[in-house]
C-alpha cells in the first residue's frame, strides 16, 4: 500500500509541478528522488511563515523552488 501511495505521488508531483522541465517529467522516480526529494535544504517558521532555505550551491535549486511555488498555488479542494 505504501509503495503504491508513493508511486501516485511522484506520478502527481511529476504531472502537476514537473511539467515545465521535460528531463524531469519523463525521468525515472529515483533520479527524481536523487535530484529533488533528497535535498539541502532547512524549513523554518517564525511569525507564522514558513520559510525554505536551500543550499546555492544545489544544481537543482531553480527546478525545485519553481516546483514548490506551483504546489503552494494549487488549489484547495473543497
């Protein structure tokens, strides 16, 4: 059950927030986990804002934050 939830997850991520990157979209989910789910990166909070800090030096950095403002605009369902 959870390889299959972890499957229709990458397949989502990929579909709604990976479209804009061909090599990303069509790559297989363990370059996808290699290159944007294993991360450098520190999630803080303060004033009820959670900010992302990630490494400059990260060779994914553009790929990654372009995919996290899409996830944070999609709509809410109801």
């Amino acid at each position: 059950m959870a390889a299959t939830i972890a499957a229709d997850l990458d397949a989502w991520t990929r579909l709604l927030l990976l479209h804009h990157e061909p090599e990303l979209a069509a790559a297989q989910p363990e370059t996808i986990r290699i290159e944007l789910y294993h991360l450098p990166a520190r999630l803080t909070s303060h004033a009820r804002r959670r900010t992302l800090h990630l490494d400059r030096t990260w060779p994914w950095g553009n790929e990654f934050t372009t995919a996290w403002q899409r996830a944070t605009q999609l709509p809410a369902l109801t």
